[in-house]
C-alpha cells in the first residue's frame, strides 16, 4: 500500500499541472462557446406582414421602419446589428418587450398587427440539448 500524501506540500509538478488545467479550461470557453456564439449572428431579416414578406432588411445598415399592420402601424429599428419593435399599435406591448434580436432564427411577432420579424442565417448548433 502507498502511504497517504496528507500533510505533504505541493510539488511543482502538482502546482504545473493545476496551472495548465486552469487556462485548458478558459482556453476552451473562449474558443469553443464564444466563437459559437459569432457563428449564429444573423445579417438580414425578413418583416412579415399577414404572412407575406414585405422586405427583407440589412442588420448592417442603422435604420428605422414604420411597417402598417392589421391594427395600425408598427415601429422596426434595426441598430448594431440587432433588430426589435420600438412602437406598435397593439394593447399588451408584449412585441417590444421581447428586447432586441440578432441571432440566426431569432423572431418577435405582433399579433394582434400581424407583423412578425426574422433574423435570417443558418442556426450552427442545438438549442436544447437532452439527456
């Protein structure tokens, strides 16, 4: 039997060993999460309104449109890259209380307006993943 180690200091080995361990691990969360995450951002995004595309705009370019919908207009602004609604005609508001939207597959949708945007690209990866 090997004697136990309690009591014993660490070597330099052990102290090499952890130091590599460490920047492993936030090597690879800068490489594998963060690199994922510019993988799914979206360029264009397509405003629908009764299920009929409108337009399809640039996220690349800062702009703002006023889009007539079901039950008045809608405000769309697409700034930095990301797109949301600033102003609609709907009672609950939920549509621009859903924030700003950028990644590939991302949508917000007025439905009482009937507008409806998505972030078009090619989503890399699982939403969801299940066990």
């Amino acid at each position: 039997m090997t004697p136990s180690r309690r009591g014993q200091r660490w070597t330099p080995g052990d102290i090499l060993f952890l130091v590599l361990a460490l920047l492993l691990i936030v090597s690879s969360y800068f490489f594998l999460w963060r690199s994922a995450d510019n993988q799914h951002q979206g360029h264009t995004a397509d405003i629908i309104v009764n299920q009929k595309t409108v337009m399809t705009v640039s996220l690349r370019q800062n702009k703002t449109y006023q889009i007539k919908g079901y039950v008045g207009l809608s405000t769309i602004v697409v700034y930095n890259g990301k797109i949301r609604f600033s102003h609609s005609a709907c009672s609950k508001k939920y549509c621009i209380l859903s924030g700003w939207h950028q990644l590939s597959g991302d949508t917000a949708a007025c439905l009482p307006n009937r507008v409806l945007i998505r972030v078009n690209g090619t989503p890399k990866g699982f939403d969801v993943l299940n066990y």
